[in-house]
C-alpha cells in the first residue's frame, strides 16, 4: 500500500512548523504510526513530495488523516497570523544609502505585498462569514421545527381544552361563542439562496483521491472516527452516474449517455431570462417547469449546507439526495469552495478537463494518491480508447463503399488518402486476429 503526497505552498515561510510532541489520535498510537505522522508534517510543511509505503494492518488511513489535518489546521491557523501581521505592519526599513529610486522600488514591492496579504485575508473572511452565515441558517432552520413542533403541541392543548369548554357550555346549556384561533403555516420553500461563486479559487486545501469510491467511502469514515471529524469540513465528488438521482437519467445504458443527458437537462434549465417590453425579467411560471426536477437552486443549496456543516461520503449524499429530491451532484460542487478537504476519484483528479469542468483548482493546495502504484495504469486509461476488431470492420466497409460510389468524382489525392486509411484498417484486423 502506498501513498503519495504532493504539497504546493502559497506562502513561503523561514520559520517552519515543527511536529508537535503528541498527535492528536483516537488511542495510543504505536511507534510506527508516530514515524508516519511525524515524517508527514514534515514533508508538508517542507512543501515536498513524499511517497510513503507501509504494511498492512498499521492504521496508515488514521495515521494519515491525523498526521495531514494536524499539520493543515496549525499551518492555516499561522497563515491568518502572518497575513494579519503583515497587513497591520506600515513600517518600511529605509536605507541609509542616497539611492532614492531603489527605496521606492522597495516601498513599492512592499506595499504590494501587503495589498496581496489584505486581498488573500479578506478571501479567508468572506469564507468565513459564508460557514457562519450557513451555520446560523441551519440552526435557524432547527429552531423552526421546534417551534413548530411547540405550534403543534399548543394546537393539541387548545383543541382539548376547547372540546371541555364545549362540554362545560353543553351541560351548563349556554350558548357562549368562542374565538376562532387561525393555524399559522410555514412554507419551507421559500429559502433563498445567497451563495455566490467565486471567481478563481486559490484557497489551500486538501486533496484525497483513491481508485474506487467503495475506497473512498472507507477513508470518509475514518475521518468521521477520527479526533477531526467536528473540526474539518469534507466534501466527497463523484461522477454523474454515481451521484445522480433521476431516475430517467439513471436507468440509461452508459456514463456517456448519463452525462449528456444531464448536460441537456441543465442547457434547459439555464435558458436566456425573457424580458417584458419595459426589458425588465418576467416572472417564471411555477407549473412549467423544465430541466432536471432534482436540480433546483433551492434543494440543492439545502443539500449543499448538509454537506458542508457535517461530514458525509458518497452513499449519505446520494441518500439525502433523494429524500430531499435534490441533485447530490451539483451540491456536492458548489460545496468545494467551502471545503477544507476534498474525497474524489482518480479520473476527476488526472484528467483537466474533468477538473476544469468541475472548477477544481490545485494551486496552492495539498493532493495525496491513494493506492499510488496505480498511478501509470490509470493515467494510460484516462488517456487511452479501445477500438474493437468490428468496429475496424465497419470502419472498412464504410469506406470501401465510399470509394466504390465516389471514386470517379475523387481526387488522386484523397484515392490515395482512402487507399491508405484502408490498408492501415485491413493491419489492425490483422494485428487484432493474432493476439
């Protein structure tokens, strides 16, 4: 078993984070998990790259979440210190020398720096304040269902207390009329949703990527075990046909089918507002609806939050997905920018065009592989197509057919194109037939 580490730094530091004397750690750990965490967190903070080896049955998934978020949080807990630092430092040492220019190039340099500090922390604020202000809708949200459940309670209460009052008025034969109490009804569809993207995200975070998702369920489990399961916001990805939960989509015969299928439904969705004459929007009917019905900015906002403020893996998404008749996909994406680790597969990882796709950014962040002998043979893949002996045939005849009909009209240039095309076919077949 194997693990590789891949560590990019934002900020270069002289003064380097040591390991600390105790793990943070569910039990005692044995020395051989010590060794692994103490080397980790020092190959990260090194800004290195590590590949680690060590033998089953020696906790190295534990080993691994403790030892890498030990070193994230100390190290992003630092980071803010030193931003705020040098924000809040005005100070220049001026030289003694006459050289004028060259004091103003290095004020200049300076203030530049501390323009890209401020910048950096106002991005760790907003972060910030995005958590908080889910975190507080959430409990908002908590705190209506008591007070519903309360509403319900006293709506029972009143209504016993009524039936004895009308006893009371039955026996005693009077006629007094009572006020008529009207139920208060909440909608728990009218949640807006005031999440917005950000441009580029360049925030560090952790990337965990492993061969399958049964793997990657395992390794979310673990996190939730572990002494950072309250303290660390996890986010897993998967494909379309893992995490869809449409049931026309799902049922379709290939990946390929299933994500252009969603891709179709979503071009739908996001069609040009139309405009009155006064070019102002016109109001959307509700009954009308097209596009996907899972993928709607309300559920999947809710479902998003679910993902953010507890750890989930790709079964809980999915299941919360269709209990809520939410789009587990899309939330799960929009849930990145908030995240401080990320679970994914490795095709989504190796391959740019799913990660530019997705909005993946590695830049400045930590990635660790899983399983990473498996490396060479997923990336070949990725990268490769499987052509089928009929598949060349067909290939064969069509243009044998496209010859024989054309060839009067053709040019000797493309008759000696098609020749060829024909000839490496007919090697292929052969090629294919022998082994």
């Amino acid at each position: 078993m194997y693990y590789a580490f891949i560590c990019r730094k934002s900020m270069a530091s002289d003064n380097l984070l040591q390991p600390p004397d105790k793990f943070k750690f569910p039990f005692p750990p044995y020395d051989i998990q010590e060794q692994f965490m103490t080397e980790l967190f020092q190959v990260l903070e090194g800004g290195k790259l590590g590949i680690f080896e060590s033998p089953t049955g020696t906790g190295k998934s534990l080993s691994l979440i403790c030892g890498a978020l030990t070193w994230f949080l100390e190290s992003e807990k630092q980071k803010r210190i030193k931003l705020e630092e040098l924000v809040n430092d005005k100070t220049v040492d001026d030289d003694d020398d006459d050289d004028w220019f060259a004091a103003a190039g290095k004020k200049q340099e300076y203030n530049q720096k501390r323009l890209e500090a401020k910048e950096e922390l106002e991005r760790i604020k907003v972060k910030d304040e995005k958590l908080a202000k889910i975190k507080a809708k959430r409990s908002q949200l908590k705190q209506t269902d008591i007070e519903q459940n309360k509403d319900e309670f006293n709506e029972l209460f009143k209504e016993v207390k009524w039936m004895q009052k009308a006893v009371q008025r039955e026996l005693s034969q009077g006629a007094g009329d009572e006020d008529i109490l009207v139920e208060e009804y909440f909608s728990d569809e009218e949640v807006d949703d005031d999440y917005e993207a950000d441009e580029e995200d360049t925030s560090r975070r952790i990337f965990f990527c492993s061969r399958t998702h049964s793997q990657l369920s395992q390794f979310v489990r673990e996190v939730k075990k572990s002494p950072f399961g309250s303290d660390v916001s996890l986010v897993s990805l998967a494909s379309r046909a893992v995490m869809c939960v449409n049931p026309s989509v799902k049922k379709l015969p290939s990946q390929a089918a299933i994500n252009e299928k969603c891709l179709e439904l979503g071009k739908k969705k996001s069609k040009p507002t139309a405009l009155d004459e006064d070019e102002n929007p016109t109001k959307k009917s509700k009954s009308g609806g097209c596009g996907c019905p899972y993928n709607k900015n309300t559920g999947t906002a809710v479902l998003r939050d679910q993902a953010i403020l507890a750890i989930h893996d790709i079964e809980d998404l999915v299941a919360a997905g269709r209990k809520t008749q939410s789009c587990p996909y899309y939330a799960s994406r929009s849930a990145v920018p908030l995240a401080q680790m990320v679970v994914l597969p490795y095709n989504t990882l190796l391959h740019a065009g799913t990660r530019k796709a997705i909005g993946l950014n590695l830049k400045n962040s930590i990635v660790i592989i899983d399983e990473a002998h498996n490396l060479l043979d997923t990336i070949t893949n990725i990268h490769s197509v499987n052509i089928s002996g009929a598949q060349l045939g067909l290939a064969y005849s069509q243009l044998a057919q496209y010859r024989e009909k054309y060839s009067t009209r053709l040019k000797v240039v493309t008759v000696i194109v098609n020749w060829i095309f024909l000839h490496l076919i007919l090697l292929f077949r052969l090629r294919i037939s022998c082994t």
